[in-house]
C-alpha cells in the first residue's frame, strides 16, 4: 500500500534537516512522477493542468466533481507531513473505497497543487493562485527564485507553456466539493481527526535596506551606514508589535555580499505576518515598518518595502462543513488554524472543507513534525466516509 515511506527518501535534506521539496525543482519532478505511477497503477486518469498541477481521476472528469489532495513540495527543511500527508492519505482513501466496493456517482479526483509553500519562489499556494486568478499568469512566471530562474521557465522546463497559464474557470466549474487532508499544525485536537473553521489573513513582505558595503576592521563606528541595523531592528519590531494574537515571524535574511568580515551593502529580510483579519494584519505590518524605517533613518539607510502575497481571512464552507459531520458524526471538532493551505485559496472559489490529522507536539515546517500511524489511519478512514458521503 502507499505511505509516505515510498517517498521518506525523497528530498532529505542533510544541512537543514528535513526535506527541502520545492515547486518543479529535481525533487518535487521526482515526487511528481511517483505520484503519477500511483495514480495510475489504481487506473486513474492522470491530467496535469496547464497552471502545473495534477489531476488524478477515478471515472471522468465532469461538473461537479469531488475533489480531495494537497501538495508535495515542502518549506526548506520541512517535514514529512505537511502536504504528502494528504496525498499519501487521499490514494489510500481510494483504495479503502474501492474494498468497500464503493462506485462514485460523481467524478472524484485527487489533485496535487504545485509551489504551495513557495518554498522557491516567494509566493504560497502559486498553483492554486493561478487556477483561481488570484494571480496572473505573467506575475506567477516573472517568479525567481534564489539562482535567478523564473517560474516561467522551471514550468517550461518540466513541460508547461507558460503561455497558456491563468485562471481555469473550467477547472473551477467542475469542483462540486474540494476537502483537503492536511496534518494539524498546532496543538487544538484532542482526537484523531477534526475540521478547520478558518485560516486567519497573512501576508509576506520583503524589505530591501541599503547601506554602504565596507571593511569590518578598518571602518569606525561613526563612519558606518550598515543595513543590518534596521534588519535587526526589523526582527525586534516584528516580535513587539505581534499583539493580540497577530503573529509575525522574520525566517528569512539574506545580507549582500554575507562576508564575514564585510560590512553588508544591503540586506534583504522577509517578514510573514498573520492575524484575525486584514485591518489587524496590516496594522501590524505598518507598526514593524514605521519602526524599520526609524531604524534605516538613523543608520543612513534606505528601505524599499514591497508586498509579495496577500490572502485574507478564509472561513471555510458551513454546508460542506455539515456535510463532512453528517459523514464523520455531529461532534467533530472543528478549528482555527494560522497555516495557509490551497484549500484557502479554493474556498473563494468552490465549496471547501479541510480535515486535520493530531499532531501530538503541534510542530510543523520543521523536521519534527509528526503525527502518530494510528492517527493518520483515522484520517484516511474519515477521508473515505467524507468521499463516499459526498460523492455517492
Ligand atoms: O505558510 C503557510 O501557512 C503554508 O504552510 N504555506
Ligand atoms: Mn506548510
Ligand atoms: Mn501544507
């Protein structure tokens, strides 16, 4: 049977730890076609879409379709669950149904989003993004990522034609349902599977500060424009003004030239931020940059701020979410979570529910992620009643 074993191998990361799987890089096209042998050695139809992702169906395509999956690719250094869970789960789930003899009355299919945490080009959810429009087809492929490759050309390279990207309304027009399965990325369930209410608004911001580069040793104090100061000053702001249940991390800062005995020219730093709702959100992000800007200010600097993805608050589907609990009984609990998921971008869109798998430490996008076998089999179980509910 498929587990996440077949692909433990897979994108292990030696320096990080972890896996580092990221959008149509020599892993993830690894991942990729794994998944597609899976798919259709159980005799699904295989359909990447023109935006990159995969689509696997169980009898054909039609309107309204019952849609479950997630994504393979992974943050640097991240963890066997986040995204693989939901796809290892979703083929399992297939093949639970099919012993129980099951025969869809609607078209089910798993699909498996590219580029979700953006990883290697900067913007979360890039192929559920595109499917909807939430981002053109030429912002999504101008995209590069750390060596200066576009996503443009990493699709071309893995058989797409950038050309033809954008919003699929036929694609869209054809989910009746989509229920991803995802590993909880917090400590709220108490039991092996639950439901996500809501996912809150986040954003990501990359602040570019300029200084003079200069000699660690012969450059006084007095005489130094040195951006790191407001990129510290950045990291500082962004703990003090997460309030109120906001959250707002720096993970990522990249100093130019990054010598150790160098005087960095410029630094680059990525602020993610979260909170219940857009005016929050973006209250704090101006607190943290009114206070970047003080700090560029006194140190000589200049700081160019630009906003790199923005989703708001997601609630998802209240009539799906009944669905769901008709199917799994009237006391599954659902949740809120701070992790963004295409399944965020999908619930604009199309009616969509996610069910979460316990994670006993609530650790995610790092190494240590975990959720116990005996939960990930409830999990499948519960993804095959949703199915079987849904697509009966
Ligand atoms: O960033 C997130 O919350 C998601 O894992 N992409
Ligand atoms: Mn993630
Ligand atoms: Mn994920």
């Amino acid at each position: 049977m498929t587990d996440l074993a077949d692909i433990a191998d897979v994108g292990r990361d030696a320096r990080r730890g972890g896996y580092s799987r990221h959008g149509f890089d020599r892993v993830e096209l690894e991942l990729r076609s794994w998944f597609t042998q899976e798919a259709r050695r159980r005799g699904l139809d295989v359909r990447p879409d023109r935006n990159g992702n995969i689509w696997a169906w169980w009898g054909a395509p039609g309107p309204d379709a019952v849609i479950t999956g997630s994504h393979l690719d992974s943050v640097p250094g991240g963890g066997a669950f986040d995204g693989p869970l939901g796809v290892v789960s979703a083929l399992q789930a297939f093949d639970l149904l099919r012993s129980r003899g099951f025969t869809p009355g609607k078209p089910l299919a798993i699909v498996v989003f590219v580029e979700e945490e953006g990883g290697r080009f900067g913007v979360a959810c890039l192929g559920s993004r595109l499917m909807t429009g939430a981002i053109t087809a030429e912002a999504a492929c101008k995209l590069t990522d750390a060596d200066g490759v576009t996503f443009g050309e990493a699709a071309h390279a893995a058989g797409f034609d950038p050309l033809r990207m954008g919003r699929d309304d036929r694609a869209l027009a054809s989910v009746g349902a989509f229920v991803e399965l995802h590993v909880e990325q917090g400590r709220g369930l108490e039991v092996p599977v639950g439901l996500a209410s809501s996912i809150l608004a986040h954003g990501r911001w990359r602040y570019t500060f300029t200084g003079e580069g200069n000699h660690a040793g012969a450059t006084l104090i007095e005489d130094r424009r040195d951006p790191m100061l407001p990129a510290a000053a950045l990291v500082l702001a962004a703990r003090r003004e997460a309030t109120s249940g906001a959250r707002a991390t720096v993970g990522r800062i990249v100093p130019n030239p990054g010598g150790t005995n160098v005087i960095a020219s410029s630094v680059d730093v990525w602020l993610d931020a979260r909170a219940d709702d857009e005016p929050r959100t973006r209250e704090v992000v101006s607190r943290i940059t009114a206070a970047a800007r003080e700090a560029a200010v006194a140190e000589g600097c200049e700081v160019r701020v630009t906003e790199e993805s923005w989703g708001g608050t997601v609630r998802f589907d209240p009539d799906l979410m009944a669905r769901v609990r008709d199917a799994l009984g009237a006391d599954t609990p659902a949740l809120p979570t701070g992790a963004g998921h295409d399944a965020g971008i999908l619930a604009a869109h199309v009616p969509t529910a996610m069910l979460f798998v316990r994670n006993p430490t609530g650790i995610s996008h790092a190494p240590e992620e975990f959720a116990e076998a005996d939960d990930c089999a409830a999990g499948v179980v519960a993804l095959a009643t949703t199915l079987e509910h849904l697509a009966r």
